[in-house]
C-alpha cells in the first residue's frame, strides 16, 4: 500500500512552494509513504530477506547514498535534512517519491537501500503500517516541540498529521491539554477518539470558543480577525496554509511556541503576531533520531511502529485508510483525498493488493 501525501496533491495541482524543487529529479514516481514485500535482494544485504513486510523510511540521507563521512545533520541523527542530497550513487532528490533512480510508491516497484527498511511487525496490519510514514513525521514533531507537563496544545487541522499528532502527545506527553480545531464531523468524531480534550470547529466561531477555553482575550479588527492576547502554550499548525498560520500566530500566548508540522504553503503571513508576541517558530521536517530526557535515541521510524503495535489503538487508526484504490482508479483516488469533506477521508491509499493495479490506456 502506498498513501497518498498532501505534498503529492501540491506537486499535482501545482500549488505548493518551489523551494523542494531544486533537490528532485525527473522524472519521478509518486509516493513516499510505503509498506511493501521484499521480492529481491541485493548480494550484499543480510538485513532484510525475501518475502518480508516492510516499510520504507523516505529519507535519502548520507547512510543511503553510500557517503562517508556522513554530513553534519546526519552525524547528529537528523538525517532527513542531509546536505548531499546531489552526491552519492543516486541521482538527487530529498526522498524516495522524488528522486528519478528509485522509484515511488505509485509504482508496482521501487528499490530501497537495506538501511530505509523497516520490518512490519506481525501484529500491524497492513492498512495501519502504511501510516508509519505520516506517524514518524507527526512523533518527530512532538519530539523537536520540547512539550512541557501541563502545557495547553492547540492542533490546527485534524487530518491526518493532526490526528497523528494528537496521538503522539497523548503517547510521549501525556499530561498536556489538547485542544483540537477541526473542520468536517468525521474528523471531530476521530480527534475525539485519538485523545482531543476539547474540539473546536474551524468555521466563523472559532475565535470566541478558543478565547472561552484559553481564557484569552479578543480585540475586534477591521477586515480580518480579531487580535489575541493569551492563549495556548504550544500551537500545532498541520494544515500549512496562510489562514491557519495566521491563527496558529495569533493564538499561541506570549513567549509560546508555534510549530509547523503542515508543509507551508507559499503565503504573506502577517508577523507583528509573533514579533509581538516574542514566539518561538519551529519548523518540524520528516523524522530523525529523537532523544529522550535520559539521552537515550530511538529513529521516529521505531518510535513510530512500537506504537502502531499497539492493540488498544489499532481499531481508531485502521479508520483513517477505509478510502483504498488499486492504482488504476488513481483518478478517484487522488479526488478523494483532494475532497475529504465529500468523500469523508482521512488518508487515501493505493491497494497494491487488489486486481487490476494496472492503469489502461484511456485513449
């Protein structure tokens, strides 16, 4: 199975940044978040055998293209922001999905080097392993927002890596108060069922039911919303688009903190908010090596699949990939994960499993 990423709809539609541009080649295969069978192996690999479930970490890192001494960012475990994503023997390209020599997930085939790939436990169903990938950015995200016991989180968008992230603090920061800002019913009912203490709709009386759960307070403006003093310690934007960095700017109380999980959108973003305001501004990219407060390290990647593991959480994540295609109905697919309200989906996913994987000549 293979999912289908809110940066893939960018590149389709034409819509997202063209800064990650410059580090792609074409042309490439779709498709980075991936469970898969091992079908062959190289002379060299002892890692992984023929026939395995496994899943593939994206990141095309130092480690991946046979580069030594690694970069900087990958000695120190943050190797998805590698910085010779042009040298090795691979052509450049950040991820998997991007780069013109691996190949995708969209594709009936890919090859991975032995150090992406991870073994799906036994107990992990497949249409809950293909969220590995989306978990491990969303775990990685909690991970680099250095969450505080007791502190008041606001996640802004509850689709997949909103939910995800809802579920990764409850995992590694418990005692926090999550507050969640949805926009259709079935993504409240989830948020609710991931670990949300309070829901807020995303329409027009957002701004008064936040300032009645935070305790902050509203000065009208003309022509945009309100201006906010107060609100939550830590703000959780994973949507990307300019409104809810504006939101996620406004309702993040001083000194607060604001972390971009969402991959942006380009935007004007009015900053007196967060000069104002002095917030911190953290970006959240991919996954990496996460420390733990004894020092210790484990790769989001294994943080991530220890969770899915879990019994107790399978039935609420098995819901978020109900919406499966095989490949050759990519059209409904990619409408159907363009139009969540419509089609009530949470994560599209190709169904390598299903007949007919093959799309046909339409012509």
């Amino acid at each position: 199975m293979s999912g289908i990423c809110g940066s893939d709809l960018a590149v389709l539609s034409s819509t997202g940044s063209r800064y990650l541009s410059a580090v792609t080649s074409f042309p490439f295969t779709p498709g980075h978040e991936i469970v898969g069978e091992v079908t062959a192996i190289g002379s060299e690999v002892s890692s992984v055998q023929i026939g395995e479930r496994v899943v593939v970490e994206p990141a095309l890192s130092c480690e991946v293209r046979e580069i030594s001494p690694p970069c900087k960012p990958c000695a120190s475990g943050n190797y998805a922001n590698c910085e010779r994503l042009s040298e090795g023997n691979i052509g450049i390209g950040l991820q998997t999905g991007y780069c013109k020599d691996t190949g995708g997930g969209w594709g009936a085939e890919l090859i991975a080097h032995e150090k992406q790939l991870y073994k799906v436990p036994p107990q992990v169903p497949t249409s809950v392993a293909v969220l590995t990938e989306p978990l491990s950015c969303a775990i990685h995200g909690v991970f680099q927002a250095k969450i505080q016991k007791g502190d008041t989180i606001l996640i802004i968008g509850c689709g997949s890596l909103g939910l995800l992230s809802i579920l990764s603090i409850k995992a590694f920061a418990p005692s926090c108060t999550i507050i969640a800002m949805a926009k259709h019913s079935h993504q409240m009912d989830l948020a609710w069922k991931f670990g949300a203490d309070y829901i807020v709709n995303s329409g027009e009386t957002s701004y008064s039911e936040l300032s009645k759960l935070t305790k902050a307070k509203l000065f009208p403006l003309i022509f945009e919303p309100p201006a906010v003093i107060g609100g939550s310690d830590l703000t959780f934007d994973c949507v990307g688009t300019q409104s809810s960095v504006r939101d996620a700017f406004r309702w993040t109380r001083s000194h607060g903190t604001v972390v971009l999980v969402g991959m942006p959108k380009p935007s004007k973003i009015d900053l007196a908010p967060f000069w104002a305001q002095e917030l911190t501004l953290k970006g959240t990219y991919a996954y990496g090596i996460e420390s733990n407060p004894a020092g210790q390290g484990k790769r989001s990647f294994e943080l991530a699949l220890e969770l899915l593991s879990k019994k107790n959480i399978q039935d609420n994540l098995i819901k978020l990939t109900q919406n499966q295609f095989p490949l050759n109905k990519y059209r409904d697919a990619i409408s159907s994960a363009i139009t969540t309200g419509k089609s009530r989906s949470i994560k599209t996913v190709f169904d390598f499993r299903q007949n007919s994987i093959w799309y046909k000549d339409q012509e």
